[in-house]
C-alpha cells in the first residue's frame, strides 16, 4: 500500500523549465523537466551524433521525439531530468565551434558541466548520465575517472568498438577503388596523420575540416572505458537497430560483467518498437506520436532508482 502511495504522489504534471549553462562563446540550452512532486534522482541525457537536439531531433530526417518521451516517462517515476540542445545546434547554434576547432573532448566536457548543474539544479548529490547512440561514448569520456558529479551511467544503443571498426563495417559496402582510398584515409587519421587529398567523393565522410575531430575520436575504446570506469552501468540495446547491434551490446557487458545488460525485443535505436524491415524501421524516426517501447522508462529508472 505504501508503494501505491509513493507511486500516486509522484504521479503529478511535469514541470519544464529552461535552462541555461555559461560557455564560450555562448551560452548552452536545455530543459529540465521535474516531476512536480518529490524528485527521487536526477540525469543527464546526452545526445546521439549529428545535429541532434534536446527532444532528440534533427534535420536529418529524424523528429522521433525520443528525448523527450524518455524524460517526460522518468519525470512520471520521480527522476528529473536535463536534456540539452548540442553545441551548435538549435538554441545553442551560439555556442557552436569553427569546425576545425572542434574536438569530442568538447563534448565530454560539456557533459561533465551539464551533470553538475543538473545535480545543482535537483538538489541531488550527482547526477545519472543517460547517454544516446554516440551519446553513450560522450558519457564514458565525461565520467571517466569517476567524477563526483556522476551517479552512474545508462549507456542506450552504444557502441562498443571504436568508432574505426564500426567505419570500416560501414565502408565494406562502398565499390572499389573508392574503398580502399576511404581504408587508407581511415589509417592515417587512426595514425594521427591529416590528409589533405580527400577524393570528392568522400568529402562529407573526410574533408580536412572534420579531420581533427575524427583523430579526437578514433582513438577512444568504450569497451575499455566502460571497464575502467568504477560507478554502476546499465547497458540497453535493441534487436532491430539497424544502427548499433547486439554485438556492441555485447562487448560492452563482455568489458564490464558487472554491468545490468538489458535487451528490448523489437526495438529500435530510437527506442520504439519497429520490425526489422528497413523500411518499416526507419519510418518511425519521423513519428513523435509513437511512444518509447514498452519496459525502456521502466527499465531505466528501475536501474537508476534501486538501492545501492
């Protein structure tokens, strides 16, 4: 009876207020959404690669909403929660970087300062990383070496190889000789060396002006960094991504045994129920009407909430 009554109290109109976060050369946006009634814990939610905002959109093709449908399913449970438009995109456009200048470090950084106001903001000690698709690496670099502010992580649809491997994966694909030259171009970078030869063909994938963020990112294992981190970790997959596999998934709980996997039956890498089909799977990327799967919320908070 107890329970029913803590859940019923809980159970009040989510509160949205925006907030700001100082930075150069502009200040970073987000919201953070409260339950209206007692907050229980506090997270972060970072966001996948890309122009993604805080609800998880971008002008890719992707308007699922998913951000928002995670934070308003955790404010229900008590857990307040920050979500954040990247620097450079959406309200934080001011805050965006010359791309030659841009670093994944950045990123971490910014999520390791975001953790901290959320805590700040909450009144909570720390603050659970809730980190997305590349969001999941963004939150192994900010909490790495167990930053007080981080409760934990929740690392959902992330990878768990070098981002080279998953390129090189991606790459098997593409017709000779324009292969072996994104291979060769691939080295180098892994290497630490620019190139400035980039065929036209592959220039959105290597033009010289992503090259320094690429040899920021290419070195970074999340198997090892998850293995190397002290706090508790959640792992969360999906069986029909067709972005991330069981086989990420995988590595990660292979690196930390201790780790809580969870695998969702026919869900996406957005979190929703979607077939395997391609076609049918992408369709959904578009639709905000259609909530997260089933067990995603619940499974969650049930991690960031359970005793410790």
């Amino acid at each position: 009876m107890l329970s029913l009554i803590l859940a019923a109290s809980l159970l009040t109109d989510p509160v949205a207020t925006p907030v700001t976060l100082p930075s150069q050369p502009a200040p970073l946006h987000g919201t953070l959404l409260t339950s209206g009634g007692r907050t229980r814990a506090a997270a972060l939610i970072i966001a996948g690669s890309g122009p993604t905002d805080r609800d998880g959109n971008n002008p890719l093709g992707v308007s699922a909403s998913s951000y928002r449908l995670l934070a308003e399913g955790l404010a229900e449970q008590g857990i307040a929660t920050v979500r954040t438009d990247k620097r450079g995109v959406a309200e934080s456009t001011g805050a965006g970087l010359v791309e030659a200048d841009l670093r994944f470090t950045d990123y971490a950084n910014d999520a390791r300062a975001w953790a901290a106001e959320t805590a700040r903001l909450t009144g909570q000690p720390c603050a659970w990383l809730i980190g997305h698709s590349e969001g999941a690496l963004v939150a192994l670099v900010a909490a790495a070496g167990g930053d007080e502010a981080v409760c934990g992580l929740v690392l959902l649809a992330g990878a768990g190889r070098p981002v080279g491997a998953v390129l090189r994966e991606q790459l098997a694909n593409v017709p000779e000789p324009l292969r072996g030259q994104a291979v060769a171009i691939l080295a180098e970078l892994e290497a630490g060396r620019p190139v400035t030869d980039v065929p036209p063909q592959l220039a959105a994938l290597f033009r010289p002006s992503v090259q320094p963020y690429m040899m920021s990112w290419l070195p970074l294992d999340p198997a090892a960094m998850v293995a190397a981190y002290p706090g508790p970790v959640m792992i969360g997959q999906g069986t029909t991504d067709i972005q991330v596999g069981l086989t990420d998934a995988n590595a990660l709980a292979a690196a930390r045994p201790d780790a809580r996997l969870t695998i969702w039956q026919g869900v996406n890498h957005l979190l929703k129920l979607a077939p395997a089909d391609r076609a049918a799977n992408i369709a959904t990327y578009s639709d905000p009407t259609l909530p997260l799967a089933p067990g995603v919320v619940d499974d969650v908070a049930g991690f960031i909430l359970q005793p410790r």
